[in-house]
C-alpha cells in the first residue's frame, strides 16, 4: 500500500493535487483513514486528455493482448489481497467478512470475466439482400454485418458502498471492448480505487488507459461528466444525482449507463409453506446482515398476505435482535456502521418520520450505545402504509417495512407503486405461479425464492432506477457502439 500522500492516478503516475487533500474517514472508529486529492478542473481535463490519448492505440489492441492484460490483472488483484482488504475495510466500514469475501475476490473475479469477454465475437454477419437499383446506386446483392465498437472515452462514476468491486464491474468490460477510463469515486471511500492505477500499469495496461480522479464533492463528476472529451458515462447511485447526470451528458449526447436507486419488494405469497417463509425471513433479513442495508438490491420491502403476516413480522423481529452490532474488525459482528455521520442521521430521520406517521416500530429504532461510528441498529418497521415515505424512498441503511396484503392483485399495485424498479422478489411454493407474477412486476430484476444473483444476467432497473444494462455478454453491449458496414457482394 501507498505510504506517501495519495495523488491523482493520471497518464500512468501520480499527480499531486493543486487543491490539496482531504481526510477519508473509517466509519467504525471516526478516525481519517488516509487522505484523498481534491481535483480541480485542470486535473480532470489532465485525465480526459490523458485517456483520449491512449485511445488510439489501446482500440486497436489485438484483444488476445487485451484479454492477457486483464487476466493478469485479476491475478495481481488476488495477490495483493491481503494488503487491500484492510484498506478497503477501514475505509468503507464493511465487516470484516464482508471485506475479505465479497471485495477483493469479486474485483479480481469481473477482471477475469471480462477477460474471456475481451475474446467474445463482436461481428454480428447478416444475410445478403438483393436489393434494386435506385437514384442513390446500383442494384445488386448487397452483404452487411453490424460490428460492436469500442464507445471512446469512459467516465466511470462509482458508488460507496463496494468501490472497486463496483468499478471492476465497470472498467473491466470498458477495457475488454477497447474503450479508455477516467474513473471517479465515491468521495467517502476512494482509496482502494486509487490502488488500483499501480496495479493496472503493472499487469501491463499502457499509461492512459486508466485514470483515477477524486474529491470531496460533486464538482469533480459534474466537471467528468460535462467534458467534452468524454463519451460515455457509467455512473452508480442515488436517482437523483443520475437525473443531473442525465441532463448533464444530454448537451453533448453522451452515451450513459445508469444503475440507480431500488426500493426492492418482497412478495410473500399465501401459499408459502413453512420452508418458503424461512426462506423469505432469511432473504429478507439480508437487508441487515449484508452491509448494513447498504445495497440497491436489498429487499427493503417485504410484502406478506395477511394470512401469514404477523408469523414473518415475528420472524423477522427475531432475526433483526439475534444480530450482533459491532466493531467490524471482529469477527462476532453481523452489522458494522453506515458510511458516514450524514448517512446515518439521514436513515434516522427516515424513521422517525414513520413512527411520527404511525408506523409499529418492531425492533430497532434506536441508536446503539456504540462510543463511536455510524451505527444504525437492524430496524423493522410494520403496518406502514404503502405511501409512507419510509415505504417509498430508498434509505439505503438496515431498515425493512411490512407491509400486509389481502391478493395478488393488492402485491401487484404495492410492489409496482413506487418511483422504483430494481430488484424485486417472489416467495411461493409454486414456482410456476411465481414466474408469472414476475411479469406483472415493473422491475429490471426478479428474484425466485433467493436472493441470490446470476453473473451472466442483465443487471439494469425499470422506470427510476436506471437506464441501460451491464453484466456478462450485456456488459460488453453496454460499453461498445454498434457500426453497421454494408458492401456489394
């Protein structure tokens, strides 16, 4: 790890910041972890510059050497594992267990992925058209293939809560395609991210191809994303910075991709049996144990038929006061702090407000008598009423709302009212009627009785949670033009 003030990662060296630094802080102790550069306009076109530069020549890498880069990458990533996970876990405030499994390995894994994505065809061949002759040419038969083309310039905006297990899944396929990347992080949490610019130049990345920027406020993306010199921009967080963000990269038609927020809703059906509703408990209960409910996918949302409605409230209020909050450093610990002192005090407002409205506060809903850190206990909130702010909004903390129904149709209406559509769930012992109530579901994504994912899937949400898909093959879509090249045959 770096023992030297952090510059930004720009051209293949460090640049030391015109504005100086500013603390990152770990979430758990309070304390500065490290600081980070502050950017100013010139240190983001410096970067742009810098990428655009390398684009030439990184387009036209063969993509076996493209592939072999990121494979090396991956490998440098698994190596270095031991001395990122503590940066990472101190900077972000993730549990220890969350660091060491779902951190590094997830990075190194998407770097891996998209390696064999490199090598994936990018033709698509299509027939020949006869086609007549006409003022504009000659007739004939006429050949055509579409061809998938690296974008340009990326600009790669990330979110706090997973900073470069999420900026691999962004960069990876961006790289694989031929594309060039100026990243941005999370402000909270970019010193991990900032490790990487070492690490990509070693596995043999050319100088150029990967930038990282930083600051302590939003006028470092909003000047990424209003550069001319960009041409796409992936962005991870919260709806409303996406909608600026939208309009921003809308005055030079900048391609964008969009993974927002998500106010997940699990549906528990009445036919669910007694294996099904533990099922639905646990997957639930991931809301707490996983992060801190500081995941866009998280079913924060559990819709029950009133028949089995005060069993899963019951059930759930036993897991959420079974959990352990804590130091994340220790082992024992389930449910380690928010991101911030302004995270925090932002999901307690939130609820608040529903005990003010008349909502059943079930467990949580105090502060925990931690000496310091962002803590929020595991909260469980019932008998809200679907238009309830705490049941609309996404708090992103570990808060879930019980909500009961009476039918199908009742789940379908209170799963589909909010801004919303990332992540949804179904809990039934029939999985057949499950597969169709997916479809009536107005979300990117629907999980069968798990809350598991699949790697290969399209991952992207409905209505305000976002605009385009990544994931798997769909991630080198998503990074790539299509060029359509027509000729006589």
């Amino acid at each position: 790890m770096r023992t030297e003030p952090y510059g930004h990662w720009i051209g293949g060296r460090w640049q030391g910041p015109a504005q100086g630094h500013y603390p990152v802080i770990n979430p758990a102790t309070e304390e500065p972890v490290g600081h980070a550069p502050e950017s100013d306009g010139a240190e983001i076109a410096g970067a742009v510059a810098a990428a655009g530069a390398a684009y030439e020549k990184w387009s036209r890498t063969d993509p076996r050497e493209r592939a072999a880069v990121l494979d090396r990458i991956a490998d440098l990533l698994t190596e270095r594992g031991k001395d990122l996970v503590p940066l990472l876990q101190a900077e972000t405030g993730a549990t220890l267990r969350i660091a060491t499994t779902m951190q590094v390995p997830t990075a190194a894994d998407r770097f891996r992925r998209y390696a064999r994505g490199a090598l994936e065809p990018d033709v698509v061949p299509l027939a020949p058209q006869p086609v007549k002759a006409s003022p504009l040419a000659p007739g004939g038969l006429i050949g055509a293939a579409a061809v998938r083309r690296p974008v340009g310039v990326v600009g790669c905006i990330t979110s706090y809560n997973f900073p470069i297990v999420n900026l691999a899944g962004k960069v990876a396929p961006a790289l694989a395609m031929g594309n060039t990347v100026v990243a941005k992080p999370a402000p909270q949490d970019p010193l991990g991210c900032l490790e990487l610019g070492p690490i990509l130049q070693e596995a043999g990345l050319p100088d150029g191809v990967f930038n990282v920027v930083t600051g302590s406020g939003a006028a470092v993306g909003e000047a990424l994303v209003a550069h001319p010199g960009v041409d796409m921009v992936s962005f991870t967080g919260s709806t409303a910075v996406g909608k600026r963000i939208a309009q921003s990269a809308g005055e030079t038609m900048k391609r964008t991709l969009m993974e927002l927020g998500g106010k997940g809703a699990a549906i528990v059906l009445e036919d669910a049996d007694e294996k099904v509703v533990k099922s639905a408990i646990g997957a639930v209960g991931s809301t707490w144990s996983f992060h801190s409910g500081q995941i866009c996918t998280a079913p924060t949302r559990v819709l029950v038929h009133r028949s089995l409605y005060e069993k899963v409230v019951a059930g759930l209020r036993h897991y959420a006061e079974a959990l352990t909050v804590g130091d994340p450093v220790d082992n024992s610990t389930v449910v380690g702090p928010l991101i911030s002192a302004a995270q925090r005090d932002r999901v307690e407002a939130y609820v608040a407000g529903a005990r003010k409205a008349g909502a059943r506060i079930v467990a949580g809903g105090e502060r925990p008598a931690m000496k310091t850190g962002f803590f929020v206990a595991p909260t469980l909130i019932a008998d809200a009423d679907p238009a309830m702010t705490v049941a609309q909004e996404e708090l992103f903390g570990p808060v879930v709302v019980a909500i009961p129904f009476d039918d199908e149709e009742e789940a379908v209406r209170i799963a589909n009212g909010t801004p919303y559509g990332l992540y949804d769930y179904v809990f039934s012992a029939d999985a057949g009627r499950a597969w169709a109530l997916a479809a009536r579901l107005r979300s990117g994504n629907i999980g069968i009785n798990t809350v598991q994912r699949h790697p290969e899937t399209p991952f992207g949400g409905f209505k305000e949670s976002g605009v385009g898909r990544d994931g798997g093959s769909f991630g080198l879509h998503a990074y790539s033009e299509l060029q359509s090249v027509v000729w006589p045959s």
